[in-house]
C-alpha cells in the first residue's frame, strides 16, 4: 500500500507541475504588462508571489480550523457516538493510519462525510448527523474508509497547495478584468487606451490559462476521489455497502446552510449543484463498484476503464501489474439477511444490482458462505481448503 501512495504522489506532482506551470506563465504575461507601466517586473512577482505564499502559509496551519468553522462541525464525545468511534478505529487498523482520526459531527440532515487535515497526526473525519441517521453499520464504514483513504493518500495537502495556486491565478485574472474596467487611474488617458494594448491580450491569456487550470485541478480532483473508493473497497471488502452508501447519499442530498464553494469539494458527494466540477458522476462510481469481482487496485483500475471507456489508469500501470495488487482479495463482506429484507433501508435498485452480482459470482464458481451473525461471505475458489474470518463477528470458516 505505501508503494502505491508513493507512486500516487509522483502522478500527482505531475498535475501540481502542470498548474505550477501555469501560475507562472501568468506572473510572466503581468510583469510584461505592468512594465508598459514603468513598474519593474520584480515588484510584480514579488507582489505576486507574497501573496501566494502567504495565502499557502495561512492556509497550511489553520485549514483545519477554518474547515471545522466554516461547517459548523462539533466535536463527538466517545460516550454519544461508540458505533461510530469503533468504525473510524476499524478502518485506522485496516489502512495502517496512526493515530486515529478525531471526529466530529454536523448538524445537518442531509447525509455526508468529509476528511481534513493536510497530516495523519492533525487529520479528522466529519461526518453529518443525517448520515448516521441514513446509513447502516456496512454503509457507514465504507464511507468512513473512503474518507480515511484520503488521508492516508495525502489527498488533503495536495488539493491544498492546488486550490491555493488555483485561487492566486483567479485574483490575476480578476485584476486584469478590472485593468480593462478602467479601475486604473492616476495616468493620462492616451497612456492608458495604448496600454489596453497589453492588458486585453493578458485579460484573455489569463482567463484561457485559469480556465485551464481548472481542468487540471478537476482531474487531480476527481481521480482521488476514484483512487479513495478503490482503497475504500480494499479496506472494508464490501463494494456493494459503498455503493448502496453513495447512491442514498447522492438522493438525498440537500443544500447545506454552512456549505459553500471552499467546503463542497471535501465531501464524498459534493452538496452543490456544481458537484460534477470536483467529483465524478456519482452513477459512475457505483457502476464500477457493482463490477467488482474482487477488492484489489488492478480489478478496481479494470471497472474503472471499462465503463469510463478510458484506457487511462487510476494508478500507475507498473504499480497494478505488481502480484500485491493484481492478487484476488476475497469480497468477504455483504448485507446482512436482516437489511436484505428491509425494502425501506435499500433502494430496489441496489438490491436488483446485487441480485445480479450475486449471479455473475455464481458463474465464476464463487462460494457462498452463511454465518452465524447473518453476514454473507463471497469467495473466490482460490482460497478453498484456507479459513477466513467473518469481517463481522471475527468467527473463523473453512472454505470447502
């Protein structure tokens, strides 16, 4: 696992690179501009990137805080919230993370989850009173897991610096805007219509590379959201509870009083009506898990290229054809018999889904096993004549 957050950081350099890039061409395009001006070109960078490193500074130590502050998140005492507590501490034990998250809760109906923290040692899971209210034990694990992933993948930091470069070239493109606008003053009117000679050609460099960067930042987003699921699904075993967890999430998603544009791309489904700008379809999503015949990277990356039609992967192509990540890893976990006959905790849809996944397993001679807590195992034959515990109950079976 660590060899593939390594390799994740070095394809996520590239799309920092990539918007680096273009932050830099942009305090080129207004040195040259500003000089018509006879301000000298250092005044602009430094100006510029004053202001981008102390925005970066700022927010590097207190965009924790102001996260929690801006959702109007609480702290959760152990003593009010035990299931939840023994979940986060469940998927902390399974991704390696250390030390546990804190956590905290909103005071929201709509059911949701994010993760903050630019390290594991300050990092925290918020989730909203709507989703313990919405989700079952299996559900709530697989989106706290999702969430823990973004952490152990450094996720956070990285969205950080990007949304920190992102906003600096906006402020660039706002000024330039406002060049145009006539908002400068102070110089003869002959000087200043030669200079919209300089300032229109940067005002529509600068639109053109902010808009760029936003396709960047929208692709770094939204592939770590894809990268979380599959680690998500590695963790708990249980794609069918990540996908019956997004699509309730995803219907019942109202707009937050304490949301905004900052906020709404924490979360594993954005609130806003933007949502398709930092995350994938959320439809995507669950289709991919739904094909899932195994919770490793490589059959992750598989369903991910098959119903996107893209040959791109999520990972590195060395990273997925490694025997660590290309080994079955069993779909241990399923719904227990006790919520499959509860028709209103469980869309129709999800249960048709499942119907269906149960048969494409039977077909590749999967073996399914019943326990004692009513948890269904699904295993491969691979691992028939091994024993391996319920995911739930911890009782030990013998696969024959």
């Amino acid at each position: 696992m660590w060899e593939l957050i390594n390799k994740n950081k070095s394809k996520t350099f590239l799309f920092i690179f990539l918007m680096a890039l273009c932050f830099g061409l942009m305090s080129f395009c207004l040195a040259k501009t500003f000089e018509y001006f006879d301000i000298k070109s250092y005044w602009v960078y430094i100006v510029v990137y004053g202001y981008f490193f102390v925005t970066l500074f700022i927010a590097n130590k207190n965009a924790k805080d102001v996260f929690l502050k801006l959702s109007n998140a609480r702290y959760a005492l152990r003593a009010y919230y035990p299931k939840l507590y023994n979940i986060v501490h469940e998927m902390s034990i399974a991704s390696g993370l250390n030390p546990i998250p804190e956590i905290y809760i909103i005071d929201e109906d709509s059911p949701n989850a994010f993760a903050c923290g630019k390290e594991p040692k300050n990092a925290s899971i918020i989730v909203t009173k709507g989703l313990l209210a919405r989700l079952n034990r299996d559900e709530l694990q697989a989106v706290v897991a999702h969430e823990i992933s973004h952490i152990v993948n450094r996720d956070i930091l990285y969205l950080l610096y990007t949304s920190c470069m992102l906003g600096c070239m906006v402020f660039i493109s706002d000024l330039s805007i406002k060049m145009i606008k006539g908002s400068f003053s102070g110089r003869s009117s002959s000087r200043s219509g030669g200079g919209m000679i300089y300032i229109i050609p940067f005002a529509l460099i600068s639109i053109l590379i902010v808009g760029l960067s936003k396709i960047f930042y929208s692709c770094l987003s939204k592939k770590r959201e894809y990268l979380a699921d599959a680690c998500a699904v590695q963790y708990t075993r249980n794609p069918i509870a990540l996908a019956n967890a997004l699509k309730k999430i995803d219907e019942e998603q109202t707009y937050f009083v304490n949301t905004n544009s900052i906020t709404s791309s924490m979360f594993i489904v954005s609130p806003l009506n933007n949502k398709n700008n930092t995350h994938p379809p959320v439809e995507k999503r669950i289709e991919i898990l739904l094909r899932l015949s195994s919770c490793n990277i490589a059959a992750y990356n598989s369903a991910y290229q098959n119903v996107l039609g893209k040959k791109s992967n999520i990972v590195s192509k060395k990273i997925i054809e490694k025997p660590n990540y290309t080994k079955i890893i069993p779909i241990v976990a399923g719904i227990t018999s006790a919520n499959e006959n509860n028709q209103n905790n469980i869309s129709k849809d999800i249960i048709n889904h499942r119907k269906a996944y149960d048969t494409m397993l039977k077909t590749k001679n999967y073996i399914f096993i019943k326990c004692d807590c009513d948890t269904k195992l699904k295993v491969p034959q691979e691992f028939k004549g091994q024993t391996i515990p319920c995911p739930h109950c911890k009782k030990m079976h013998l696969i024959n």
